[in-house]
C-alpha cells in the first residue's frame, strides 16, 4: 500500500488487527522512533494486560526510545505540539489514552478541551507522527454505563484526531484500506 505525502497519520483497527504491527512497519526505516506509550499499567493482578505490554516492549528495537504519559492525559499533547521535525513519533494507542483520560484520579477534568488540545498538537505536529487507535463505531453499543462512555470519548477523539491527520488507515485482519485521502479510483 501506497501512503506517500503524509506527515501525520491515523492507523485505525480492532483488536487483534495487526494495527500496531502496520503502524510500527511504517517508522520502521526512520533514523530514530519516540515511542510514546499511552496505557496505564494493569498492576500485579492482571498479568494479561502485562504480557500484552510486554509483547509491545519485545517488538520495539533498542535503537527507539520510549516516552510514557499514562500519569496525566494532558502530557501527550504537550510531547507532540513540542515534537521537532527531524523526530518519527509513534503513539500507541489512544484506546489507552482514552482509558486514562477517563479514570477517576483525573477528574473532574475538562475532557473536550484535552481532546481538543490533542487534535490540535496533531494538525499542527511538525515531526513524522503515527497514531495508533482501537475502532470502535463497527462494535456493539456496550450494556454499561463505563463502556459507553469509553467508547463515546475514543469515538470523538478518533474523529478528531482523524480530522486533524494527513492520513488514515483501517487495518482489519491484518489488511490496510486506505480511508484518507481516498484511495484513487482505478484507471
């Protein structure tokens, strides 16, 4: 797949998708990579979330560096908008921003103007950025309170981190489909 003349791109996927593998082929060959991990620690009891991250860490070549801004929201705004343009940044994931955003010790804290602070870092992001994001409009409206709030604040932040990208990839069952700019129409 063809993703010429980006700056900043959106890759979009469920899980399991191979959206983080496609985001992390794409800086793959950058001279250097900021890692910027999102996610809270599961803590000591859910060594599934553990084993998760640590298949994320295993991935990721020495020569990357890693940033972290699970302990406040806010922060990965300010990592990108203070990004230089010779850096390659890759954000994984804003599922795990979103989770963070919306954990209690955060509150009460003005969630639309921190979206809004983060769609503009992006748009205005002089380094080569990548964003990785869980898809969740192709999913069923969760049964609980918490549930829908996670997946109405991650849905309003893929729209406007979307917005505010050059580009946007699906990744589903491994296989990327170019959403923005649209793929060309064959000849």
């Amino acid at each position: 797949m063809s993703l010429d003349g980006w700056n900043t791109l959106l890759v979009l996927g469920g899980i399991r998708s191979g959206k983080s593998e496609f985001a992390e082929a794409l800086v793959a060959d950058a001279v250097s990579v900021r890692y910027v991990a999102t996610a809270a620690g599961g803590g000591d009891d859910d060594a599934e979330w553990a084993a998760r991250i640590a298949a994320h860490r295993e991935r990721r070549p020495e020569t990357w560096s890693t940033e972290e801004t699970a302990d406040d929201p806010r922060r990965l705004a300010d990592v990108i908008a203070h990004a230089r343009p010779d850096e390659t940044l890759l954000v994984d994931d804003l599922g795990g921003w979103v989770t963070v955003l919306l954990d209690p010790a955060h509150q009460p804290a003005d969630d639309t103007v921190t979206v809004a602070e983060l769609a503009a870092a992006v748009r205005d992001c002089p380094a080569r950025l990548v964003l990785v994001s869980p898809e969740v409009g192709l999913s069923l409206v969760p049964t609980t309170p918490l549930g829908r709030a996670f997946t109405d604040a991650l849905g309003a932040v893929n729209r406007a981190v979307a917005d505010a990208c050059d580009a946007v990839v699906l990744v589903v069952a491994g296989q990327p489909v170019r959403l923005k700019p649209a793929a060309p129409e064959p000849a």
